[in-house]
C-alpha cells in the first residue's frame, strides 16, 4: 500500500497531468489572501444508471477541474521576484509534498446543478493564514528578524511635505501619527504581485522585507495589499503616509522610493512602527 506522501505525490502528479495550456481567468485575490476558482463538470449518460448517479459523475469532473485550475494558479504565483512556486516544486521534494496537501484540502465554498445541466463546484486554497497556506510552505522563517535601516541621527522630516496628487484622495492635514504606508507605483509601469515584496532605496538598500518583520504575522495576514484606489487602500489605515515610487526593481515587482522619501519613512516607521504592522499597500 502506498504511505501517505507516496499517496500525495500520486494525487498531485494526476491534478498536474490534466493542467492544459488553457489559461483561467481565476487568480489569487492579494486582498482577501485566498485563491478561489469554480471548476464545472458534466456526466456521461451513456455510463449512468440513474439521473443521480449522473449527477454524482458530474460533480466529480467538477472537482477535478477546480483542482486542475487551482494546481495551475498555484504553480504560477510568484513567492519574490526571482521565484514561482512551480521552481520551488521542482528543486524541492518537501514543497512540492506540501502543495500537493494544499490542493488536496481545498474547501469547497459552494456547489450545485446547473440549470443547463452538470454541476459547479467554487473551491479555495489560503495565499496567507498561518498552518497550511501558501505562505507558510514557501516562505522560508529567518534565523532572526533583521533590524530596519537607520536614517542620519540628525535627520529631520520635511515639514512642507506634500503628498503625491492621488483621485479623490485628500490627505490628512496633520503630519506625523501615520497609521501605514501606501507606495503609489503607477505611471512607472505595471507592478508584479509577490508573495515577499521588497521596498528598496534608489541606492539599493532595502527598507522593507521579509526579514525585517514578524514571520509568524506575515503568515497569517501577507506582507502588503495590491490596490487600484485609495478606496482599497483600507490595510494602511485611515492617515496613511504616501510617496511615490520612482522605479520597480526586480522584475518589476519592488519598488524604489528616492533616498529623501526613503528616508521619510523609516524616520516616520520609527515614530508609529506601521512597517512593523505591515499596513503597506501598493498602488497599480
């Protein structure tokens, strides 16, 4: 009898065989941290005994789909800006272990017939959320938590600081006190999404990673949400400090602040340690 990883690696060698060159329109969700596909599926009349037992067929091809889309979008998520998961399934026999688990305890949201005939199926997997997410399995845990840089001990904020012009979006008049960082990158061309985004200074110092924070936080809640409008900017709270990037670095996936706004925010991180909550969002 095969053991019980044997039994996974057969389960996700079956799912990764039917991932076809079709492309779903399902993927991640970086806000809700959840990837959520619907897979449908019809029975064989020729092969059912019982309008039942059709249905059963077809809820079973249902399931195999959503497990086929969900292998495909899980393969294809980029854990930085140099790795896919798919890379690290190939280099590593306990990753590849893990998702296949991952795939396998999918939750099934909702289901049902359809009015046409066969059967839908909604199913999610956990981006973030501690044990048996996405992160957790392709997140490595740092020995330490590294500090953040440091700015010039006589280093003093602009008081005349003006914001970047963001569409309806008036920031708050009081300066200091802020309750997250939000990192306008648009106009500087599209932002890759990542599991492990980095923040650098326009000399390449990193200002924000992984490492620098909480791993078992990070987990649980991700590093920084993707946002197309303040109005989903939510995760950097209600007086967020905002600069723009001048640069994406790395494949287009990190941003790169000028050193003074660099500067900024770690000067203002140390005053209202919003890095250390990590209530960071991009805009795309």
């Amino acid at each position: 009898m095969l053991n019980k990883f044997k039994m996974l690696g057969v389960f996700l060698a079956m799912i990764l065989f039917a991932v076809s060159g079709q492309v779903d329109a399902a993927s991640p969700n970086w806000n809700t941290g959840k990837i959520q596909v619907t897979g449908t599926g019809v029975g064989n009349p020729n092969q059912a005994t019982t309008s039942a037992h059709l249905s059963m067929m077809a809820r079973r091809a249902a399931i195999t789909d959503a497990y086929r889309q969900l292998a495909e979008i899980i393969q294809g998520v980029q854990v930085d800006a140099e790795t896919t998961v798919e890379q690290m399934m190939l280099t590593s026999d306990v990753v590849r272990t893990k998702i296949s688990a991952i795939i396998k305890d999918a939750e099934i949201i909702s289901e049902g017939e359809l009015s046409g005939g066969g059967y839908s199926v909604t199913m999610e997997v956990p981006l973030f959320g501690g044990n048996g997410s996405l992160a957790e399995t392709v997140i490595e845990r740092p020995t330490y938590v590294e500090p953040f840089p440091t700015v010039a001990p006589d280093y003093r904020p602009p008081v005349d600081y003006t914001p970047p012009t963001i569409p309806d979006y008036t920031p708050s008049r009081s300066g200091g006190n802020y309750t997250g960082l939000v990192v306008d990158c648009r106009g500087i061309g599209r932002i890759n999404f990542v599991m492990s985004p980095v923040i650098k200074n326009e000399r390449g110092t990193k200002i924000y990673g992984h490492k620098n924070l909480d791993y078992d936080r990070i987990i649980r809640e991700g590093m920084a949400s993707y946002a197309q409008s303040m109005s989903e900017a939510g995760r950097a709270g209600s007086n967020p400090l905002v600069v723009r990037a001048i640069a994406l670095d790395d494949l287009n996936a990190n941003p790169v602040l000028s050193m003074e706004d660099a500067d900024m925010v770690l000067y203002q991180n140390k005053q209202s340690h919003f890095l250390e909550n990590i209530a960071v969002v991009f805009l795309y």
